[in-house]
C-alpha cells in the first residue's frame, strides 16, 4: 500500500496527501536523499498533529475570508483569573474547587486560553512596529504606523483639536482593528495619511482620504504622552429605549454607531466618554464596540423633549404630554445603574371586581427617567420560585389568565389570602378568604411598609402583605399576582424577584370583536350584567397607555391577550422559562 493510499484512507488533508505523493514520486531523482531523511518527511506529512493544524489554519482562513468567523469571547485568559479569584476563596470547603484550582493554573492549559485570545482578537493579522527614529532632543518623536486596510472599519474617531487646531484621535473602539494593532492611542496627533499631510484638514477630509485608500494605509503620528491601557468594564444594561445610530445627528461617527431596540441587553465595554459609552449587545459576535448615548445625554434628551412637549401642549391634556416635577431635572449619580423601590400607596375607588385599582396619581412616578438598567443573570433556584405578576388595565383579562393557571394546577400555584380590617361574614374562615384583622394594625404595617398594596372600600381596608407573598415562594408554589400597577415598585425588589408580565390589550377593533363574541362581561359594571361599551374598551387602551408610558420599563414580557387561548399558551411558556432559564434581573438581586 502506498503512502498516498495510506492518508486517503484516513482522509488527511489533499495539499498534505498531494505533497507527500509527489515526495514519493520523486524520491529516485533525490540521489542526496537519504532514508532516514525521506522516513522522516513521510512520517511528519503523516502525522495526526501536522494534519490537524493545517485544518484549523485552513477553516480559519476560510471563515475569514467568508466572514463567518467569531468568536463567543476574546477574553478567555480574563475569565480564568477571575475564576481562580473566586476558587481560591473556596478551596478549603470543596475538593471539585481545588482540583480546578490547580487544573486552571496549569502552563498547557493557560497556554491554550492565550491562544485563543490571540486568535480571538485576530492577532495573526499583518503589523508594523514602531520605527525608532533618531532625533533631536527638541524634536517631537514621529512614528509610522501601517494598517492592513479591509471591509472592516478601522475602529477610531478622530477630531479637530480645539486647542492646537490638529487631528487628533478621539477614541479607539475596543475590540476594532485600531484597538488590536496596539499602535494607535486616544490623543495621537496625525500628521500624514499615505504620504497625504492632514495639516489644516478637517476631519471629514481625512475620513475621505481613508475611505479612498486601498490595501496598506501608513499613518504618520505623533505619539500622545500617555497611552493608558484599555481594559473592557464588565457591565451589562437593559435598554429601555430604542436608538438608530443613522437617525442621530449628533453622534460623533454614524458609522461607529450601535442600533438597539428597547429590551436589548448591552455590554458597557467602556464609559470613558461622558457623553458617549463603547457597547455591544449582549451575545453579539462582533468583538468591534460601537458607540451609544450615555446615560446622563439621554436623561438629558429626555428632559428636553418633555419640556418642549410641555411648551407645545401646555393647555392640552394628553397621555405623552405629562409634566415632569423639578427632581426629574436632576441627573441620577453616574455609578448606581439600579433605581431602588420606592414605597407605594394606593387609594381604592369603589368598585367590586377590581378591590385594589386606585385613583389615577400618575405624579407618583413620574419622576422616572428610564434609559438604561444594570442588570445579571439570575439563575433559578430548586424549589424556591419567582412571583409571577400579571399587570394591565381593568378588563384586560388578567383576572380570567390567572384563574385558568390556577386551575391548571391547583397544587402548584397559589394566590396569597388578602388583608382585610372589615368583619368577618357569615361562614367566611379566617386565612381562607381574607387574613381578618383590626383597622389599626393594618395602618401600623402600611405604615411601616409592609404591604405591596392597600386600598380602602366602603370604610374598610383592603391590601396584600408582603410576607403572604414571601410565605407562599418560601412552601415552594408559584406565586401568582395581578396587583394595581403602581404597586410595581413595592413588588420589584431584591426579595421577592417577581418577573414581571404585561398583559396588553390589542387594537380597538379586534378587543371589542374577541370580546363580544366571547360574550365578556364588563368589569366596570358592579354587577357584571351586561357586556363592554365602547366608552369602556376606549377606557382600557386610555389606562394601557398611561401604563405602558409610565412603566414599560419594569416589565420583563408582554403578552397582548387578543385571543384567550393563545394568551394562556404564551403565559404557562413564559412561567416554564422562569423555572428553568437563567434571565436578565436588576443587577442589585444576584450581589
């Protein structure tokens, strides 16, 4: 058998088969040659290591050039020292975290995180060193720097120093060509692009210059004095807005722009910048970082709109026009990324279906100004699981949702018993339809917090205590909730963990059809004898709005309930994914 014969069989590499072939072939016409030599070059050309990296080399080349090659992460090194951080804390309790302890400190096993990082972060591509240039002491020191110029963008912003009149780099966007050749630095002066002086240029000239450039583009710089080390934050945010870099006119650089939509969760790579954050969305295999409005420019932006919306509709009452109080005009502190609860107090109206709506106090959050909230996974925990709350205006359906849940299984999700200071009726059981107690100890733990909402009817009140909630997670059911929605914040807390859901209704036309079909009865009459107006279904999408405007950005999931079943089905999927998937909570929870 020959050796070509021999590497078909095993279905080694063709150019390593078609080298060793010809090696074969020729070995006659090579008199200097000698046996142990070609026995040599036969068994390296055979060999599993040799043919194994030539693959690697070449799927990596080939999803390069096909640009399909990206990496989960480019910091694997990073993540390991963090990880023998925690470990080394714990190696005395557990014998799985000393053994990978030792495992993690390992030269082969470092050795291969650092040649994934290298590979990650595209390191293999072409560079120039700096050239040492002798000059006189006077003299600024010059250094040329060469990119391989290709499809991907350089990753830098530059500006028009306002001081000295020259080009200048603004800033390097981590993860991008400029900020993986190591030989560019925010505060660089560029003097020449391709032989071309920049001097006098503005920098949409230069931008040209760059755009019309091919293959290898040689920047002629004058080194900044500091070249401090760019090391990537950690931070993860929700979005609570949605921003299009092409629509900005003040951004600095559309193309360096990141688009996100509302609910997209980012990785703050940098806040550098006071007005403009490096980020990435979260799972992105682009290790380039875009730029994206800071917290404190869009608190700002939305400041301004407000106002101006004020100034334009100032004697006009609408749902999107609604004054901002003089705290809102305060930027929050720059280092807290998560708005701590703040107490809620509702004030029942009289109605018999729905015990705990309140009278419209949209004051009470209008202070919020959401743009951006911290946020890490929490894991779920075995046996101990997160309230679910089902908020959404008046005859939206929740209360039908959370029966037919219930009913699914009764042994598996509960409601907590409310409080209540009115009597007992006859036949009613303490702890069964209400937890029956005095008007005066209700007002000493309303007072001090302890119920998520109150509300009073007909001169008795009513509410939900906290710890009927946190007894029920802690016997292990599923806690289900449909409160007003300004207890939101009582309820959104590092001890309950709620998820949140929205049951939104759908457009006029098709919630008066799916209701009148379903012969629905109208929550707004006390003794649901008749079906909805369309005074009534204007009145729901009326409260929706007032809700979404004022607290869309404390729900984790919509669910619009235009068809009962399909509702029911997204609700049960959705309660699954809390109970078994990590998810995205405010980052305060998981420390």
């Amino acid at each position: 058998m020959t050796a070509a014969l021999v590497m078909d069989t095993v279905n080694w590499d063709p150019s390593l088969s078609k080298l060793l072939n010809s090696l074969v072939e020729s070995k006659a016409d090579i008199p200097s040659c000698t046996d142990e030599e070609f026995g040599f070059l036969s068994e390296l050309l055979q060999s599993k290591e040799l043919n194994a990296l030539v693959k690697v080399h070449n799927k990596v080349l080939h999803n390069i050039k096909d640009d399909k090659f990206y990496p989960m992460l480019s910091n694997a090194m990073d993540i390991d020292v963090d990880v023998l951080e925690v470990l080394a804390t714990k190696t005395h309790v557990s014998q799985d975290c000393r053994e990978l302890f030792q495992l993690l400190q390992r030269p082969h096993i470092q050795g291969l995180l650092c040649a994934h990082d290298a590979v990650a972060q595209k390191d293999y591509y072409p560079r120039l060193p700096d050239i040492p240039l002798e000059v006189d002491e006077d003299e600024e020191t010059v250094k040329i720097v060469q990119l391989v110029k290709s499809n991907e963008p350089l990753g830098a912003t530059i500006k028009t120093d306002e001081d000295t009149g020259k080009i200048v780099i603004a800033r390097i966007m981590h993860g991008g060509a400029a900020d993986r050749s190591g030989l560019i630095h925010v505060g660089d002066e560029v003097c020449e692009v391709n032989g071309i002086s920049v001097e006098g240029k503005t920098p949409n000239c230069v931008l040209k210059i760059l755009q019309n450039s091919e293959g290898t583009i040689t920047f002629k710089i004058v080194p900044a004095d500091s070249k401090g080390g760019m090391r990537e934050s950690k931070v993860r945010v929700r979005a609570h807005f949605s921003y299009k870099a092409a629509e900005d006119p003040h951004t600095p650089c559309k193309e360096a722009g990141l688009d996100f939509s509302k609910g997209d969760v980012l990785h703050i790579v940098s806040q550098d910048d006071i007005y403009w954050w490096q980020a990435r969305r979260e799972g992105d295999r682009n290790m380039r970082a875009g730029l994206i409005p800071s917290r404190a420019l869009q608190e700002r932006r939305i400041i301004v709109e407000r106002q101006q919306k004020e100034k334009t509709d100032e004697d006009t009452i609408s749902l999107c026009s609604v004054p901002v109080p003089l705290p809102a005009l305060c930027p929050r502190p720059s280092n807290s990324l998560h708005d701590s609860p703040t107490k809620c107090n509702l004030q029942g109206i009289k109605t018999k279906k729905i015990m705990y709506d309140a009278a419209e106090n949209d004051d009470f959050d209008r202070e919020e100004i959401p743009t951006y909230e911290e946020v890490a996974k929490l894991y779920p925990r075995p046996g101990l699981y997160r309230p679910v709350v089902l908020i959404g205006p008046p005859g939206v359906g929740r209360n039908e949702l959370k029966r037919r849940i219930m009913a699914s299984d009764p042994d598996k999700y509960k409601t907590p018993v409310p409080y209540t200071s009115r009597p007992p009726r006859l036949g009613e059981v303490n702890g069964k339809e209400y937890h029956f107690t005095s008007r005066e100890r209700m007002e000493e733990d309303i007072q001090a917090g302890k119920f998520i909402e109150y509300g009073e009817y007909k001169g008795n009140l009513y509410g939900t205590n906290t710890e009927s909630v946190s007894s029920l997670v802690d016997a292990g059911y599923v806690c289900l909730l449909n409160p007003h929605y300004q207890a939101l914040k009582m309820l959104r807390s590092q001890k309950l963990k709620p998820y949140v859901i929205y049951i939104k209704p759908p457009r006029f036309e098709i919630l008066k059809e799916t209701r009148n079909e379903a012969r629905a009865r109208s929550t707004f009459d006390e003794n649901n004898s008749r079906g909805f107006t369309d005074v009534e279904f204007n009145e729901i999408l009326h409260s929706a709005a007032r809700i979404e405007f004022l607290y869309s950005h404390l729900f984790d999931e919509v669910i619009v309930n235009a068809d009962l079943s399909m509702a029911f089905e997204q609700l049960v999927n959705a309660i699954q994914r809390v109970e078994t998937d990590p998810l995205w909570v405010p980052a305060s929870w998981v420390q």
